[in-house]
C-alpha cells in the first residue's frame, strides 16, 4: 500500500541530486550505492509527535530504538546551528529507504 505524505523541502545539502517535481523542488540523496541502513531522506517538522501519530494512523510503522518514546528519539546536541538538538522518528518507505522526521529543539 502506496501512501502519499505532502511536506516541502527547505533546505537542499550541495551533494543531493534534484528534481523539479511541483510544487517546489525536492533534494534527493544520491542513493545509487546506499544500502538503506540510514537515514536517506530527512523532513522538518513543527509537531513531531502529531505527524508521528497522523502518520501512524495511516500505516506507517516507525522503527523502535532504544531510548526512543512512542518512536520518537530526543537528540541532545544534534544539528546545533538550527537550534539546542532535535526530535526525530524514523521509518521504511515502500522501497526499503529509511526516511526520517525531525523536530527542532530550541
């Protein structure tokens, strides 16, 4: 079962390849050698823990490390020049990616 998630790319690291798809242009990973074990494609959210339930209400199975609450990990420290860490969630997509949402801590 295919489900469609509507989010918006913001910012675009200079090593992801592009795609002009509307509504905005989306950076990809390069994943030609990737075996999926990480995190391929990253989402900011304002409200992890609503997506996480929203998404979860659809199908979507999160992947439960330890550490993690109801899915979501605090990460202390993480990406500290958008704020003082982050909240994150991670789950496969229907190729097998592993795809991830954040949630800036500030």
């Amino acid at each position: 079962m295919a489900i469609m998630i509507a989010l918006e790319a913001t910012e675009c690291p200079p090593t992801a390849k592009s795609t002009a798809a509307p509504p905005k242009p989306v950076g990809l990973p390069d994943m030609e050698d990737s075996d999926g074990s990480f995190t391929q494609m990253g989402f900011y959210v304002d409200d992890i823990e609503a997506t996480v339930a929203g998404l979860r209400d659809r199908g979507v199975v999160f992947k439960e490390y330890d550490g993690a609450v109801n899915g979501i990990m605090d990460i202390e420290g993480n990406y500290p020049s958008k704020g003082r860490g982050e909240r994150a969630a991670w789950f496969r997509d229907s190729e097998d990616n592993m795809l991830g949402l954040a949630e800036v801590v500030r």
